[in-house]
C-alpha cells in the first residue's frame, strides 16, 4: 500500500484528504513499515526507545494484539495496569518516565534509568516506524540507539539501548568529563574523540585503563574494539599528554596497582539486598575503600598465600572461596551463578588441578576452549585471593563474544546463564574429539533397563566430560496418543530439572450464575481455581459449584458499565486477565442451541434519564437467553422477556402501592389491612398489550422495550407491528417504570459482587514444598496445541499425553523453581515459599530404576540463587556453604557475610543446588 507522509487519508487522484487516519489505517501503516525494516537489517540502523506505557496505548487504540494477561496480572507495571476500558487516541508521545534529569541535559546526551527492561519498560521500533508515529503524535523526547552485531560463533542483531559510559579524568587539572561510546566503537575513535573534546593533537594524547587501578594498562592498540579493551559501564580512564610526567589519578586508587585498587562500590547494605550494583545507585556511584561494618568481611586488597602456575596446582595458604565479585553494571545474575558454581565441590577439585588436556579445541560446537580456560582462571582466583573482591572482566568479555544474549548492561537471568554455562563448559571439555555418528534404536517392547542403559551408553559415547560426569542425569519420557493408543519411550539426559510452581497456588473467584431460561434466581458463587489457570478451569469448577445440568452449558461473561463487555468464550484464555474488581457472570444456557439467537436484555429506569440521550447510563446486570427458531413477533418477545424475569417476580404485591422486601424470593409478613393479591394471579407480561406497549394488570402499567445496536444506538421500539429480524444477536433495553419495578425485586440484578474483594487482614504468604513442585513436573498431562506430538502409527500430529519419570540422578543436582512465566510484553515473578530440605532431602521413590538401589538419591544443599525484588529493578545474590566447613555465607556481589543456615529459606530461592550424599556418610551422619 501507499504510505502516507502525514496523518491523512490518501485519495485516488493523488491528493490528501483532510480525514485523519483511521486506528485500522495506522495498525496498518505500522505493520508495513515495521515488516520493511526487519527485512532489511544491518549494523548501524537507528532504533527508537519508546515508552512501553505510551505504546500499549497506541496499540490498544488500533486494535493491534495486546496479551491482555500483562495488563491485568499483579505484577504489570503501573503504565499498563490503569489503561482504562474505553479506548481514547492517546495523547503526544511521553518517554518522560524512561530519562534521568529530562529537564538538565540536552536531547542529545538524554541517560536512560539503568533499571528499565525491554518488554515492561519500553519497547524498540525502527527509524522508519519513530518518525511516522512522531509525524503524528509529535512529543518525545526522542531515544535513538544504534543496532549492532554481536557475538563471535553466532552473530546476534543487539540494540545498544545503553551506550558504554567512561569517566575521563583530564591529568593536567583533574577535571572530569563523561563521554558515552557505542561498545563497537574503536580505541581509535576514542581517541578522536578526546583529542576534539581537549582540543589536542591526537599523537600527543596517551589514554590510559584505570578500572584496575592508576594507570594500570595504556590503551595502545587503536584497531581494538571498547568491549575487546574490555573497558566496563562508568569506568574510569586518564588522560595524559606524552612526554609529561606521571600524574597520580584519584586519591582512592592503591599504588600497588592491584587489580581491584579502584573499586566502583554500592552504598552499605542491609541483609536483605534489592539494589541491582553500583550503576544502580541513584545513577551515581559512590567510591569507597568497600570495608564492611560488623561480621561482613572486607573486600579491600590483602595479600595472599596463595600461589599456582598458569596450569599447576594450586598450593593452599590461607582459606580461599571467601572473595566478593565485584559487580560490572547489572552483573549480580552472573555473580550470584558464578558463586553457585565456583562453590561445587567436584569442579573446585577439577579445575584446581591441570585440566588443559581434556580442553577440546576442535569441537564445533564449543568455544574452542576459551569458555572452560576463563572459568578455570576466574575459579582459581577466588579461591587464591582470600577475601579480596575480584572484578571478572575477562570472563564478561568472554561471555559477551559467546553468549551476545548476555553482553551489555541489561538485568539477565541467572538460571538462563546456568544453562549456557554448564552446556559451554562441557563441550569445551568434552573429552570425544570425534562424535561417532549413532543410529537411534526405538525401545521395540524390551524392558525399560536395557533400554535406558543403550540411550545412556550412547549418550556417553558422544559426551563424555566433567559435566556429565557429576551434572548430568536421565529422565524417562512416555507419551501416549489419545487415538490409537501408541506409546512411545524414550530417554533422554538432563542437566537441571525446571519445576513448575504447583496449581495449589490459588485464588477465589466470585461469580453470579443466571437462569437463562428463568428456571431460578441469580446466586453468586465463590469457587477456588489456580491463579495461572484457564477460562476452562473457571467453568468446570462453576458447572461443579451450581450443579450444572449435563444438557446446560455456563455463558461466562465480564459486566462493565452495566453492559456486556465482553464474553469468555475462548477456554484456553488466562484467567490472570480477569482483575479482582471486576464483575463476572455466569448464564446457564441449553448445550444445542445451534442456529438460534442470542438475546441480550439491558436495563434504563426512565426516571433517571431520557431515553434520547446519548450518555444514558444503564442499570442493574444484563440478561442472557437464546430464542427459539419459531419467535417471529413482538409477543413472542415479551414472553421471552417475562421468562427470565420470572424468578424476580414478587409473591405479594400491595395494591395501595406498598410493598415488602423480599429475600431471595420468599416474602415477608405484611401488616396493617392492606388488600394483597399474589402476582401470578394478574394478567402476565406479553399476555395483551397496547399499541403504545401498556399492559393492563388492573391498572395501567408502562413497560416498554427497545432494540439497540452493538453500539447501543439506534433504539427501535417493540411495538406490536415489530417483525424479528434474522440475526445472530438481539439487543433489548428495557424500561422500568415505578409500577413495574414494584412487580419485581431489581435488586438481585444490582447487587452482584465483584471477583474478589480483599480483606482487610493481609493473607498469610502462601507455600508449597519442593516435593509438591516435583511431584506437579512428574504429573501425566496433555501436550499443548502448540506442542503437538507426531504419531508414527497414526501418521498425524496428535495432542498425546506424557508422563516424565526420574530414572537416572546426577551427583550434583540443579534444581530450578520456574518463578518466572514470559509472555509479549512482560516477564511475570511468582514470589511464593518454596519449602525445600537443606539436609536429607530423599527422592527414592521418584525414581523408577530398579537397579539404582546401589547408588543413593539423598542429597545436601550447598549453595542457592536467589532473586530479590520485582523485575527490571530486582536484584540476584547467592548462599553457598563453604567447602571444608559447616558454615554458609551470603555472596552479594562483593560484599560477603555468613549468615544462619535458618535464614537461607526464602521466597528469593531460585536455584538450588544439592549435592548427593555418600551412603557411608549417611550411615556415619546417623550413627
């Protein structure tokens, strides 16, 4: 299609029409520009920072897919959570909410808040797609980044949402400037750019690397890359003019010129630590000597006993294990692994003595031994330095040229990085250098023993490392296909088990259910389903609840401004898009109601507002039915409507006028000599009416109803002469009038409570135990539609069932609580108590081996990964139990303290690693 170059309609002849744009014409526009520039990337393209609250409400404004569990689940981000129902255009363009100091700094250097993430926070678009909606909605201020190709093995398209910051201390007068490079850029250009900023002959400038300490390496070569030079967020760096004399830099700096003399440092902390490093602060960093008050120790530079060869084994002096790693700019998910793994007792073990001959350098899926020699070197340090705080810049260059999805200065994840980590260093160390190829063989009928042992033996004969040796287990996998019964096994290795936090997980929902065909009065019901459930769950425990009939089906439905806003008709819908304040109904409906019409009854009461306004308010719930195929009339109308009103019908009805409240239908004594006459005893609605749509029931009484629109527009009176007309949906209002109202008690349809109203005493924080997690990750269930399994009997993709049982455990056992649950727009955190043993935690009866009973499958818990906080802004740690003692420290980026093996069960555990325990250690452990 055309585009247009403004927000205008383009017309045939050529000319632009004065129209705005439609909300489908921008969709549409957007779409094309978008799919333009995804096909047509390249390194140095312009992409656009854009705030995630403006954009979702330009995407809600024309109709673009939006996962509406993001905006309704508990932890959407403010931005999001307050959209409201009615869709407006949205005002100009605010990215006011992702910029530090907006009012002090030009458009050109604008600073990011380091805590953003993509997703929640802000959201990327191409040049071409910034400029369209900025010609429409202006506002800003614009964020431009540049994309750039990263990774070394496998090149990844990355926009550089936050440039590299360097801190350029200018020796003739201690002056300092900041200046913020793309991380690609050279040393070449930096100099340029220094030498221009100074106004310096650039052969007369010598910059120099101070994040070690003063002058601790000169930036020489100018072919190098920043990243390469492996200069870090907020370092510092010297300038000098050559042929002057050494300057000393910054009175913080040790002249030992000690790899940690200059430390960026986070403000004291207490226990519980939500702060994301010192780039985190406030966007400030504090410097500081890093001594710790109290029982933490400090990570100031002290000389070791330690000593080791570039491959020898190290000799041991003082206690190693004890060092702090320093964080580089939203790197505690790397330290808070790092710890975990630096504190496995067989990989300490392994890596402390000469490994370089099992390095594999020609495997073609590892990282020609680079990964597993930076790791080695990283380990050796930390348990070598004492209690110095070590700064692994290497190894984030490294995993920056590997792993691109780890490189820059964003918040990642810490299992994510576990993941990449464990399978990197096995094929590095992998100790088959030529991978025979192996014919997979199905298990054809033969017992689960021998087959597992071949799958296993192959597996070996391909992989064969330190990582399979302890971290490596086997799990059998059974599916089934729901049509001709086929049932496939296989085993398969694992390195980490991902359990799912169990559906016990809660939450009570409120919901109303209806009599569509008037059979009863409306009755809420609060039912228990799974707060990361489905619209299915919902409506099975609601059939259950109300005793649905087998020949009924429940119509749910969300009431918003006392009309139908929308219906819950897609099953597989989360239920986490359904808000506690919100109001939910249920209509009981006939199963076989193919063909007929739906009716939909709303409510006006005249009194309060004329029926020609516009912004008339309805009353009350609606109502739902279907119509039989014979309805043709207005009469059969009006006895569809008397139907379902029925059930609010009153018994007793005061011919003076009064009348008594009624309670779920029964009626209470009336007093005084008033004639009462039973409603049923009176001429019935629909039975006679007159032209103008009065009844006669002793007395005139006006009851009136109109067809409106989906719009609520367009309201056509049901007279007499009214003709149904063919359709799929038929929208009533209906006026009460005081003398109907006192025919039936409206307040069943005013009254209905919302999903959940909260107490006003806070729920206690809810648990499982790690057994329950286990057991919901073993469970039997279906396969997503998404997931379909292909059936070699059947010849068909078909949505089998499978079972997944223990059958093989590791030594040491990785396991990771699935806290977090993705989707579009948003990274959703399940804070829930996991209950998980520290000592003894037995799994022989999960696992299915017969002949495993040698070894044993109890196991001891040695360190956690912990994540703090929200998203975005939340902040990862580490608890890991010292080798060679009984005693546990809390690894907090550089700052190390022991803490009470009671107090290492949180809400924060993430990752948790349990090592088996030696059955003569057991027996010893007992005695």
């Amino acid at each position: 299609m055309t585009i247009a170059d403004s927000g205008h309609h383009m017309m045939e002849n050529g000319g632009v029409s004065c129209l705005p744009l439609t909300p489908s014409q921008e969709k549409q526009i957007i779409a094309d520009l978008m799919a333009k520039a995804n096909s047509n990337l390249k390194e140095g393209n312009l992409f656009f920072v854009v705030s995630a609250r403006w954009y979702v409400a330009w995407q809600r404004y024309v109709g673009d897919d939006i996962d509406e569990d993001s905006l309704a689940h508990h932890s959407i981000p403010a931005q999001a959570a307050d959209l409201p129902k009615r869709i407006d255009k949205p005002g100009p363009i605010d990215n006011s909410d992702l910029v530090v100091n907006l009012k002090d700094e030009e458009s050109d250097h604008l600073e990011l808040i380091r805590s953003l993430e993509e997703g929640p926070d802000y959201v990327l678009v191409p040049e071409e797609v910034w400029n369209k909606l900025f010609d429409w909605y202006k506002g800003g201020p614009p964020l431009p980044r540049k994309l750039i190709l990263q990774g070394e093995m496998k090149k990844n398209f990355i926009v550089e949402v936050y440039p590299l910051c360097l801190k350029l201390t200018d020796s003739r007068d201690n002056s300092r400037t900041v200046v913020r490079f793309s991380r690609k850029a050279s040393v070449r250009e930096l100099y340029e750019r220094v030498s221009s900023l100074k106004a310096l002959e650039q052969n007369k400038v010598s910059l120099w690397d101070c994040f070690d300490g003063p002058k601790s390496s000169e930036l020489k070569n100018l072919d190098q890359t920043l990243e390469e030079a492996n200069l870090q967020m907020d370092q510092d760096i010297l300038l000098e003019l050559r042929g002057e004399e050494d300057v000393s830099f910054g009175p913080t700096c040790d002249s030992t010129g000690n790899e940690l003399a200059l430390v960026t440092m986070e403000p004291t902390r207490s226990s519980l630590t939500i702060a994301g490093g010192p780039t985190l602060s406030n966007g400030s960093t504090s410097y500081s000597s890093n001594l710790y008050s109290g029982s933490a120790f400090s990570s100031s530079i002290a000389d070791t006993d330690y000593s080791y060869d570039s491959f020898g084994s190290v000799r041991k002096g003082e206690r190693g294990g004890l060092a702090g790693l320093q964080n580089l700019g939203n790197t505690c998910f790397m330290n808070s692994a790092l710890q975990c793994l630096v504190h496995t007792s067989p990989l300490v073990e392994y890596f402390l003595q000469d490994y370089t001959d099992e390095i594999n350098k020609q495997n073609p899926l590892g990282m020609h031994g680079e990964l597993a020699l930076a790791f080695g070197e990283l380990l050796r340090k930390l348990w070598s330095s004492g209690r110095t705080t070590l700064a692994p810049r290497i190894f984030k260059g490294k995993l920056a040229r590997f792993a691109p999805q780890f490189s820059g200065y964003n918040q990642h994840d810490s299992q994510e990085l576990l993941a990449f980590l464990l399978d990197g260093l096995h094929e590095d160390l992998n100790r088959v250098k030529q991978k025979p190829y192996i014919e997979m063989k199905d298990s054809d009928g033969r017992p689960d023993e021998e087959y597992a042992a071949e799958c296993w033996h192959n597996h070996k004969a391909r992989n064969d490392s330190i990582i399979v040796d302890i971290c490596q287990g086997q799990y059998k996998s059974t599916l089934v296909c729901p049509v001709c019964n086929k049932i496939s096994v296989t085993f398969d290795p694992f390195m980490y088990l991902t359990l799912p936090l169990p559906s016990s997980i809660t939450r009570t929902m409120t919901v109303t259910v209806f009599y569509g065909d008037g059979s009863g009065l409306p009755m809420p019901y609060t039912v228990t389903v799974s707060k990361h459930g489905l619209c299915r769950d919902l409506g099975l425990a609601l059939s259950a609840a109300c005793c649905l009939r087998s020949d009924e089906s429940l119509l749910l439905a969300e009431v918003y401004e006392h009309k139908i806003y929308k219906y819950l008709d897609t099953p597989s819908a989360a239920l986490s898009s359904i808000k506690d304040d919100e109001y939910i109904v249920g209509y009981r409906v006939a199963k076989k109601r193919v063909g007929v019409m739906r009716l939909e009854i709303l409510h006006q009461f005249p009194e309060r507002a004329m029926l020609d306004n516009p912004k008339v308010k309805y009353c009350g719930t609606p109502l739902v039915t279907y119509l039989a195929d014979e309805i043709e009339t207005a009469a059969d109308i009006y006895s569809a409507v008397k139907c379902v009103l029925s059930p609010l019908r009153r018994k007793c009805l005061s011919l003076s006028g009064a009348h008594t409240e009624h309670k779920h239908g029964s009626a209470s004594e009336a007093g005084g000599d008033e004639t009462m006459v039973t409603c049923d005893s009176l001429s019935g609605i629909g039975d006679g009416f007159m032209s103008n749509g009065e009844e006669v029931l002793g007395r005139e009484t006006t009851f009136l109803l109109f067809v409106i629109d989906e719009r609520g527009c367009n309201a056509e009176q049901v007279d007499e002469d009214y003709i149904v007309k063919p359709g799929q949906c038929l929208r009533l209002v209906l006026h009460w009038t005081k003398n109907v109202a006192e025919l039936y008690n409206f307040s069943f349809l005013e009254d209905i409570p919302v999903v959940y109203k909260s107490a006003a005493k806070r729920p206690q924080p809810e648990s499982v135990s790690l057994f329950s997690c286990l057991e919901a990750f073993l469970k039997e269930e279906p396969l997503g539609p998404d997931d379909m399994w292909y059936c070699p009997r059947c010849k068909e993709h078909r949505q089998a069932t499978k079972k997944l049982d223990l059958w093989r455990l590791p030594e040491i056992l990785v396991i990771h609580l699935k806290r977090f649950s993705y989707n579009r727009y948003l990274k959703i955190k399940l804070d829930t108590l996991v209950s998980f043993p520290v000592h003894n935690l037995d799994l022989s009866k999960y696992v299915k081996c017969k002949d495993a009973h040698t070894l044993s499958h109890v196991y001891e818990l040695f360190a956690i990964s912990n994540h703090y906080g929200g998203l975005g802004g939340g902040h990862y740690s580490a608890y890991a139990k010292l080798i060679d003692e009984n005693r546990w420290y809390h690894f907090d980026d550089s700052h190390v303290s022991p803490v009470a093996e009671d107090d290492i069960k949180t809400n924060a555990a993430y990752v948790l690693f349990y090592q088996r325990v030696r059955v003569r250690e057991r027996e010893n452990r007992n005695s």
